[in-house]
C-alpha cells in the first residue's frame, strides 16, 4: 500500500467532517527569504522560495450562500454567510481563510453571486516559526475559492488578495513579499521581485545539482515585542525617508549614504542604510547567482545577518548564535529569515555538512542554556496549484 499523502488525508478530514467528498483540493507553499529583509514595505528587492511544507485546502461546493472552514489546527470551526463577510466580522485564525473570501471582492470579484463552500485546511508549515504559515493559508484559499468561482484573478492579483485580507482583516502590517513566493514559485528557483513594480522573476538557484542544502534553524523563540518592533522599524524607515526627501527608501542607493548620515539622527540613519544595502544585497545575489552559482553567494548572506544585527536591530542573542555555529562549521554563508525578535535562521551548506551544523548548533545552544532549536532541510519548490 502507498502511503496517504497530505492531499489525500486533507480531503478525508474533509469528507470526515462534512459528510462528502470535496470537488477539489489545492496547496500553497510557506516561504524563506533568501535575502532581502524589510525591504518589502519600502517599496525595494526580495529574493524568496517556497518551501515544501504547503497548507493544503480541501474545498466542497453548496447551494446556499453558507461559507464553512475547519482546520487540524484548531477544533474551532466557523461559519459566516457570505452577505456578512466584512472585515470587522472576522477574527481569530478564520480571519485568514475568510478575509481571503472578502478581500477578492475588493478585487473586482462579485461576492454577490457566488455559491457558499465548505472548507478544511491541513498545514505543515509550522506557525511562527517565519515561514509565513500564514501567507501558505491565504495563498491556497485564494487560488482555491478563484477557481471555483471562475474569478479568473491572476496570480500576482491573488498575493495582494491576501496580503489585502491581512492587512485588514488580520491588522497585520505585512507586505506583499510572502504572498508573492507561496503564489510565484517554481522548484529549485527563488522569485526576484521588485516591491514597487510588483516585476517578479523566477531564478534558478541550481541547489540540486551543485549538492547545496539550506538548513533552516528556527530558534522557537518568539519575542512579545515582535509586532512593535515591527512596526518601530517601519516607522522609522518612513520618517527617513520623509528627512531625505524620498517617496520611499527604495530610492536612496549606497552612493547617497554619506549624505544621509549627515541630516539623519544615528539610529535612523542606521536603519536607512540596512535598508539601502540590503537591496543592494538582493541584487548582487541575483547577479552573483546567474554568474558563479549558489555557491559564490555566502558574503552576502553573511553580510546582511550583520546589517540586521547591527544597524536594523532586529536579532536575538539565539539567532545570532545560530547564525554564527553554522558560519564557523563550515557553511558557505547564514543569516536571520523573516520580520526578526526572534524566528528562524537559514545556513547555505554543502549536503554532507548537514548534520553537522545542526549537531553543533543544537551543542550550541544546549551551552547557553537556550531551548533546543528546531533544524530541518527546506527544498524551494512550487508555488500553490490545483492537487486534485
Ligand atoms: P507565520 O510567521 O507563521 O505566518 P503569523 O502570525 O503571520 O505567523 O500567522 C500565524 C497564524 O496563521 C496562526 O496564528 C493562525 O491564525 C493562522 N494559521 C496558520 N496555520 C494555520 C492552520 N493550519 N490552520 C488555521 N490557521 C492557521
Ligand atoms: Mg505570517
């Protein structure tokens, strides 16, 4: 016998739980950036993939105007009729899924005519841990719910579909970089996206044939103060922009520093040039990539750990120890992944290394005291599709 997959075990929880078969089941990827930190909201470069942990959806069709979502991960279910799908009437995790269902009618689809449906979710993409298991849960609704519903929405359509739910519905601040890599992605590829004109570009990253891993090192710390921290950095990359006379960062390069030191308070002015040399970063890593391969671009990763520990302020004591074992046993470069205070690191490491950086991180970390991390191999891999 083969064994259940996760799409097969999604659509029995479905019928499980509802009585009959779904009419289809779709996936959506989590994501790690490979480089290119808060660079999103200010309007610069992001270089992520998808990952091969998917939240997988189960959808089954009804006659009424009734929509209806469960998931494994909460025995909370919840029901809403599609007349009252509004921001201020969602919350807890449904606000995903369902701010999903109204944000594409803030995009031009017709709430007002479509049939309710039944909905079952099953993730393995571990929530907190910055792979974005939420963009994975809007990213599979959104693809799911515009094919039943033959909206007809493209995918970059789709990524600023929930990015819209959460930014609303959810109240969280986020850009449209998550979205983007669980919508875009290919296999072995990272998607080159430029924030301001949403241009998105599939590289290949060639990490199978050239015998590279990345590792992800997710430290299980969560910091309180992720979310004002957060927005403090989007804050502060605002009024330096507004001090430097820009719409947005995206627009003072490296050559523009010196100057920018000379008007801005140090802190801001810190922050500004994480930015500006973070994307400077993104680029020489998609140009690095395409001329020398995977294997050339390690400074860089290790260069933008430093920029975010340093002037952006953003790691923990864990993430820099994590970041700093790989370095030393023998990766070709690591950094923090993800909005910061805490969450993951990513090691770019030869296969056979593998187990030896997680032996000495977990060493590591056991020295210090700190909470075993959690280490795992991620494939970059396809973005959402239609699995049955
Ligand atoms: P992450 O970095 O993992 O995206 P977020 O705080 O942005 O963390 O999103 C996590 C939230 O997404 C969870 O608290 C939950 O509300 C929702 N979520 C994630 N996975 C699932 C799931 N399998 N089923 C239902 N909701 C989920
Ligand atoms: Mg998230």
């Amino acid at each position: 016998m083969t064994e259940a997959t996760p799409i097969d075990e999604t659509a029995a929880g479905f019928s499980e739980r509802y009585g009959r078969a779904p009419v289809g089941v779709w996936s959506a990827p989590g994501r790690v950036n490979l480089i290119g930190e808060h660079t999103d909201y200010n309007d610069g470069f992001v270089f992520p993939f998808a990952i091969d942990q998917r939240a997988v959806v189960a959808l089954g069709a009804r006659d009424d105007r009734v929509v209806r979502v469960s998931s494994t991960f909460t025995p909370e279910a919840v029901e809403i009729h599609l007349d009252d799908l509004t921001p201020e009437s969602l919350d807890g995790w449904s606000a995903y899924p369902l701010g999903v269902a109204w944000a594409l009618g803030q995009f031009g689809a017709d709430l007002s005519t479509v049939p309710g449906v039944d909905l079952h979710i099953s993730s393995s993409v571990p929530v907190g841990a910055g792979l974005s298991s939420s963009a994975a849960i809007e990213s599979s609704i959104a693809l799911a719910l515009d094919d039943h519903w033959n909206l007809g929405l493209d995918r970059p359509t789709l990524a600023k579909v929930g990015q819209l739910a959460e930014n609303r519905v959810v109240g969280a601040p986020t850009g449209i970089l998550d979205q983007s890599a669980s919508l875009l992605s290919h296999a072995d590829a990272a998607v080159f996206l430029d924030c301001r004109s949403l241009d998105a570009e599939v590289i290949p990253l060639g990490l199978v044939a050239d015998g590279l891993s990345i590792l992800v090192i997710d430290t299980n710390v969560t910091h309180a103060h992720a979310t004002g921290g957060y927005a403090a950095r989007r804050a502060s990359c605002e009024s330096g922009a507004k001090t430097l006379g820009v719409e947005s960062l995206r627009d003072v390069h490296v050559g523009d520093l010196d100057r920018a030191a000379t008007v801005l308070d140090e802190e801001t002015f810190r922050r500004v040039r994480h930015i500006v040399s973070e994307n400077q970063r993104v680029l020489d890593t998609v140009r690095t990539l395409r001329e020398h391969g995977a294997g050339a671009i390690g400074p860089l990763l290790d260069a933008s750990h430093v920029s975010m520990r340093d002037d952006f302020e953003i790691t923990v004591p864990e993430i820099d120890l994590a970041v700093s074992t790989a370095q030393a046993h023998g990766a070709i470069g690591a950094r923090m992944t993800g909005g910061g205070f805490g969450g993951s690191a990513i090691a770019l490491v030869i296969d056979a290394l593998v187990p030896v950086i997680e032996r000495e991180v977990r060493a590591a970390f056991a020295e210090q005291g700190y909470r075993a991390p959690t280490t795992f191999v991620v494939r970059p891999s396809e973005g959402a599709r239609r699995d049955a």
